[in-house]
C-alpha cells in the first residue's frame, strides 16, 4: 500500500522503517529540513526501561504545587491561561493514585523492553550507526534512606523484566571508574544493566540516508495543513506544497499531533514539557563517563557519545516556547563539574530546549482514529527514544491488520 508518515522525528523515522519493512511504499513529510530536527534533536539519548516510571503518582501533586514557590530546576509549573493545559493537569491529577501510578509504570515498561528487542533487531538488519553504548545505565542516589526508597520502588520495573541491581559507593566506582574520585558523595545507584544509550538524532538521520537508499520518500519544508475526507477515510493530506494521497496515513507529529487531529475530530491529550539539554566535547580529556545515568537528587541526566557528552534536566511546563536562558543550565553544568570535573570540555558547550509530547499517563497514542485509514503513533512523552522502536512495530502490525505483540491498554484513541 501507499503509505504517508507525518512527520520525521524519530516516531515517524522508526514507523517508516517498520513500514518499509512490511513491503508498503513510504513517503516521510515534515516541515523540517531533515530528521529529528524538533524534539529528537538533543535529547538524552537514554535508552532506559529501568527508568521507566509514569510521572503521575502519589508524590506529583505535593512536588507540582512546591514547584510554584520554590525556585526548582527539576520541575517548573507556571500558570497558564491555556485552557487544553487545564484539562491536560486535570487529567493527570486523576493519574495520581498509587493504582494508576503502578498500572501506567507497568504498561510503559512493557512497551519499553519490547521496544528495546524491535530496536536490536532493527540495528542488526540496518547496521544504522547511532555512537551507541552499552553497558547500562546508573542511577545515583545521594542518601541512603533515597537509595533504599528507590530500591523498594524498582521492583514494580523487575517484576516486569527489567535487571536492576543496587549497588554500594563502591560497586558505583567499579561499575563506572569516571566516579571513583567522587563516591563519597553517593550512597550508592540502582544499576540497570540491560539500559543503553545512543544519539537519537544520529540514528534517525542514518535511518532516514539508509531508507532513501530503499526507495522511501522524503519530503521535507512541507508543512502539513489539514485533510481531505470523504465518509471515513482521508482522500488526501493538505500541505503548503500541495496535496498527497495515499491509502494508510500515520501522524507522527509529536506536540504538534492535537492540533491536526482536531480537525478529524479527537481531542488528544498531549501536551508539551520542556526540557533543557547541553551536548560538549569529550575529545582530549581525563574521566570522562564510560556509561550514562542519572543524578537522582539533581535529576540530570547524562549520555556519552562518541567524542562528546549529552546532558538533559528539567520538567517545565510553560507551553509552546522552546526559548532558553543561561540560567536554565546551571544546575545541570554544575551537577557535571562536580561528577566529571574534567570529563568534557564544559565551557565549549552547546545549548538546546526541547518539548516532550506528554501524555497524563505516559503512554502513548497509537492505533486508529475516526478515520478508517489514519492510525495514530504519537505522545511518547520522556521515552520516545526508547518507546520508539516498539510503538512503530506495533503501529505497522496494526496497519497490516495483525496482532501486535503486546497488549495496548490505554493506549488507543477514542474513536
Ligand atoms: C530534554 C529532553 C530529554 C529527553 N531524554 C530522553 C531520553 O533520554 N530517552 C528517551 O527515550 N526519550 C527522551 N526524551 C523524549 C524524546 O526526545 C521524545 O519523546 C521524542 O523525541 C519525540 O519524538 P517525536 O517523533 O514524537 O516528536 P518530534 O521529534 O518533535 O517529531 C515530530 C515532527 O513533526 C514535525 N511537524 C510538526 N508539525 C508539523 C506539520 N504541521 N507539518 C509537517 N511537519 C510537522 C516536526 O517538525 C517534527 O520533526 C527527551 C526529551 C527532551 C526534551
């Protein structure tokens, strides 16, 4: 079949790729001028199911509301007149009991390991470069009753099949030589050694070369603007360049899917977090990380690739603006000089704010709309690098009429 992917960033590279596969003819749009030029541009490149807790829980509320006082790096909530935010922190309000925390925490593990299988398999058949890295990922606690907590918690993740193994000050330093000079001033980490990371952004402009090179389409500065439908189907997608049809369209626009998929008529629950990142070089210098992971108490987060060093924070909900000030980098530079004080070259570093396209519930919108033959792959909210792989294989079993693999509780649309 013909089959139009909307959008390029990494939900919408992987679900060309899945369709490709599947034998249908693909053409990928975005108004961008290359993949992952949006949100999948400079992410923390965690690949990371030991990590894959909803955010709606118990605690969210006390720390949303903290967050309006006092002066947090890790979450910032603003207040808005915009009335979709309203109904989107109603909505994850209602996600907040232990029930719905443990049952969000579970389905976003699952897609999360299967995506992790899809992933391999994708990467062994491609051979698509991406700096990946193996090896795990650490998750540092700073006390130990935090490190105990975080224990207890993590079983709900190896209950679903998730290694995770707590480590002592010492075992941290083994693990990861870079914090040997600095492991008094942990208690210990959780260690997931099935985590990884990679560059998102590399992996999905080589997918995107190497499925040009397989005869799928790119259509690039093309702005998608609405639809044509006839009964239930869509006829044709309207853009700024022109009308494209096809028999199976996929909307993969990340924070920007509501806005089309109001006008056939849904109302999806996505809404944008923004986060901030730095990337610097590693190139000549001394410790730098051999893994990524987290700094629980700062919640920076932080890969390396290659000859550099990616490092994320924050939560913040402030709308549509991807603007960034010097000071929205400071905890997150110096939560760095304190963990790998010559690691990169810190004062060489880049800048960059993103939007997550965040459900309430962390899980994202797959499977088919109003109309017969649009499907939904979209809002993977923190995790669309790890979720991404998973999602896309499911959205093209989907699309082909087939089970997919795991099972997609609340994750389908109203229809
Ligand atoms: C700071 C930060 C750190 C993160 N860290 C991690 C991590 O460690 N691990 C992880 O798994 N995930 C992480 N994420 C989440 C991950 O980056 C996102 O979930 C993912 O990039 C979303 O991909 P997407 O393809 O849905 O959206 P996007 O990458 O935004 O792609 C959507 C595309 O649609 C295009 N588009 C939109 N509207 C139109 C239109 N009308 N016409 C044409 N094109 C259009 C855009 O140009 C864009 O290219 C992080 C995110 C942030 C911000």
């Amino acid at each position: 079949m013909k089959a139009l992917v909307l959008g390029a960033g990494i939900v919408g590279i992987t679900t060309a790729y899945e369709l490709h596969r599947d034998g249908h003819e693909v053409t990928v749009i975005d108004r961008e001028a290359e993949p992952a030029a949006f949100t999948s541009y400079s992410n923390a490149g965690l690949f990371a199911p030991g990590h894959a807790y909803a955010w709606s829980s118990p605690a969210a509320p006390k720390i949303l509301l903290r967050s309006l006082w006092k002066g947090d790096q890790a979450l910032r909530f603003k207040f808005s007149t915009d009335l979709r935010f309203w109904k989107w922190m109603w909505r994850f309000w209602g996600q907040c009991t232990p029930e719905r925390a443990a049952l969000n925490t579970t389905r976003k593990v699952k897609l999360c390991n299967y995506s992790m299988d899809v992933f391999h398999d994708t990467v062994a058949r491609t051979g698509v470069q991406y700096d990946g890295r193996r090896g795990g990922l650490l998750y540092l606690y700073r006390s130990e009753a935090a490190l105990k907590a975080a224990a207890a918690k993590s079983r709900i993740l190896s209950d679903n099949g998730c290694r995770i193994e707590t480590l002592d000050r010492e075992q941290v330093a083994k693990t990861d030589p870079a914090l040997a000079s600095v492991k008094d001033r942990f208690a210990g980490a959780l260690y997931a050694p099935d985590d990884e990371s990679g560059d998102c952004r590399l992996f999905a402009r080589n997918m995107g070369d190497w499925l040009k090179t397989q005869g799928v389409v790119f259509k690039f500065g093309t702005t998608v603007t609405g639809f044509e439908t006839a009964g239930d189907r869509i006829t044709a997608v309207v853009t700024d360049k022109g009308r494209e049809d096809a028999d199976v369209v996929v909307l993969c626009l990340g924070v920007y899917s509501p806005h089309l998929a109001k006008q056939l008529g849904h109302d999806l629950p996505i809404y944008p977090v923004k986060g901030y990142a730095i990337t610097a070089p590693m190139a000549g210098r001394n410790n730098p990380p051999s893994i990524g992971g987290v700094d629980e108490e700062t919640l920076v987060a932080y890969a390396p690739y290659g000859d550099r060093i990616r490092v994320t924070a924050t939560a913040e909900f402030s709308g549509y603006a991807n603007d960034h000030r010097p000071e929205d980098f400071a905890t997150m530079l110096s939560t760095m000089r304190m963990l790998f004080p010559d690691g990169a070259d810190w004062d060489a570093a880049s800048f960059w704010a993103g939007l997550r396209p965040m459900t309430p519930e962390g899980t994202p919108i797959l499977g088919p709309s109003k109309c017969k033959n649009l499907w939904f792959n979209t809002g993977q909210g923190h995790m669309g690098w790890t979720m991404s792989h998973g999602a896309a294989r499911v959205t093209a079993d989907l699309v082909a009429g087939k089970r997919p693999q795991i099972a997609l509780d609340g994750m389908l649309a109203a229809t």
